[in-house]
C-alpha cells in the first residue's frame, strides 16, 4: 500500500491537498439547494457535505465554508428561514455541477444553467422541477465551528416528494429507483448497484440479505 | 410524485420513520471506526456519518447518537485521542454491518465479526487489515447539539494508507479502484459506476468532463 504522512499532507500544493482530502471520506450525498431572498430572487448551489443528524425531530446538517460562492445560499436561508434539498440524476448533473461557478450575487444559477424554479405549498425557497427527490426545510440552528470557522447549519426536514414506486414497506427509500447520484472528491459523480440491504444486526447471528 | 408532509412524518412510526429519514439524504460515506482503551482492548464500529469538514488542516466530522452501541467507540476515542478510519468494500461489508449488533463492552468487533485489527507507525487505534482505504484521526474537538443531543466528533487526519494506483495527478482518489463502497438508508450497501469527473465550474462556460 501506498502510506501518505500527515507531513506529507501538510506540504501538498493547495489544490491537490484540497482534491485529496476532499476524495477521502469515501462517497458523498450531493444536492441543490434551492434558495431565495426577500424580493424573491432565487439561488441555487451545489453541495456535497449534507448529512443525517436525527430521525425525530427530522434534522439534516450542512456545511458552509465562509469564504466560498454558497454564501448567497447562507445569507438567503438565514433571512428567509427555509431552504429545499433535491437530488441530483443524471439529465441534471451537469447543470448541477455548473451552479458552484461564482456567478454574482443578482443572476440566478436556475437562469445561468436552465435548470426550472418550482414553488409548492407556499413555500418561499424554490425547488428544482427536475430534480426527482426534492424536500424542503426550516432553518433552526447556526453553529461556527472554531477550529476552522466552517459553519453548521442545522434545518429541520417538512415536506417531501418522491417518485411513486420509492418508498418501501419498511418505510426505506430505493434511491436507485429516483435515479439519485452519488459524489466523490470535489467533482466526481457515479451511479450506484445495490449489492443488498442486510438485517438489523444482532450478536451470534450473522445478518441476512432483506433485498 | 408522492407527497409526504411533515404531519405524516410525524406520526409515522419510529422504526419506519428511522428507515424514511434516514435514506433522504442520499447515498452517504460507510466507515469502519476502530479504537482502543489504554488495557489495548478494541474496538469496532460502523458509521455512515463521516464527513469533510475541511483540507487545511484535514478534519473530518462523524455524529454520535449518545444512546447508541458506539459509546464503546466514543469513550475509547476520548479517552486515547485517537481513532482510524476504514473503507468498506464487497468482502468485508457484511462482517462491516454486523458490528452494529450490541455486543457487550468486553467483546470486541473485530474478534467476533472475524476482522483482523492491524497497528502501524505505534498508533494506538487499531486499522482493519481488510480494508484498502485506511487512515488514522487524533480527536481535536467534542460538540453536543443541544437540539437533539447527537454528539459532532472533530478530527484531524494523520496517516493515509491506499492502494497504489487510486491516487490521480491532481490529488484525487479514485475509489471506485480502491472497491470503496456507499450506503444508504440504514442497512442497504451500493457499489458505485463513475459517470464523469466535471472540470472546475466557470460562469459562461459548461463543466467539460475531465476523466
């Protein structure tokens, strides 16, 4: 194997370090986040570090670096309160790719890459029409993390839409039947086989394949 | 599509609310977390909450349920300081998802899914020999979030062990080589077929596809 120090990491080119350690955590959840601002202009960014943080309430994390484009996203959710999360597919993933470019703050990524605004409910932030999976959230909490003043923001999940033949009996959702990306590294996106689901483990019995 | 609201989230039940919420997000990063206690008694635990919290320093964040089975993991990784990060791949996923069974503090993972722990350079976490994608984590920071008690662990990246053909010219793993697996839900397990990698975004100008 291939041994990589904490020295050697330390003197990596900025951008390679930035690929490398991006690529390390293994597979990632990538999204659009649909925002907008009082006067209802719209923003749409790309993201890859959204993550589970409880069932009950629903609750999802997601981190913003201070000094990147997605600062329009941050600013539109702090004063709107709510944001909406779709997935990616494959028609969309260039599109969606091409939203992280740093457009300025008055032109719209849904315009800039042809990508549709679609309101439901009555719900300020826009979603995207072909995305497949798409749901929207509340803001609740903003933590700075001081170690490297990324910032966590917290949002509890309210509505949900999803293709008719997802969801499972046991409440799971077959997200290769919405066709839903995956991501790796700062720019990488791949399809997904399922190799199975196992059962809830327990000790001295090995788990069986559910699906 | 079908249309989920927040009041049928609500009063759906727990298991099947579990199940729902936490394949929303996507497909996520699966790791094997291992540690040790100062005796050198280990540790193994399965996670699919890693996440990239930044390059420089290299820091990375996992969340703890504090009524889970990984306390094991969290009170030896507190107490040592560090910890190693494991990838999963299709030899090893189903001993990888047995650990979630809820053995007793004095049995370890390792033993009873038969994974073998490896020491390398004196760290005193344990790797998993199988796994092909491994790295160690000194624990830098404990967060609670008071809004549902989950526990953010920060740590900072050490060590890197790969195979030697997944790193790329600028940095990037491909860990489709390295059999690096993806998870979503809870319990199902995916194998993962690169579409593209997308150049830097730039505005007036679509991705190129780089790989």
């Amino acid at each position: 194997m291939q041994h990589i120090s904490s020295e050697q990491i330390s003197a990596m080119e900025q951008r390679y370090r930035a690929a490398f350690i991006n690529s390390l955590g293994g597979f990632k959840s990538v999204v659009l986040v649909g925002t907008a601002n009082d006067a209802g202009a719209t923003n749409l960014a790309i993201f890859n570090s959204l993550f589970h943080l409880g069932a009950n309430p629903p609750l999802c994390g997601l981190i913003f670096r201070p000094d990147s484009v997605e600062r329009h996203t941050l600013s539109n959710l702090e004063a709107s309160g709510c944001y909406t999360i779709n997935h990616l597919n494959e028609s969309i993933y260039q599109q969606a790719h091409q939203t992280s470019a740093r457009y300025p703050a008055e032109i719209s990524e849904f315009e800039a890459t042809g990508l549709t605004p679609a309101y439901k409910n009555g719900f300020q932030a826009p979603f995207v029409e072909e995305s497949l999976l798409q749901f929207s959230v509340l803001f609740r909490e903003k933590i700075q993390l001081s170690i490297n003043n990324t910032i966590l923001i917290i949002g509890q999940i309210q509505d949900v839409w999803i293709p008719e033949n997802v969801q499972q009996p046991d409440g799971f959702l077959d997200l290769e039947k919405a066709g839903t990306l995956t991501c790796s590294g700062l720019d990488s996106y791949h399809q997904t086989k399922r190799l199975a689901r196992l059962s809830y483990a327990k000790p001295d019995k090995l788990p069986d394949i559910i699906l």
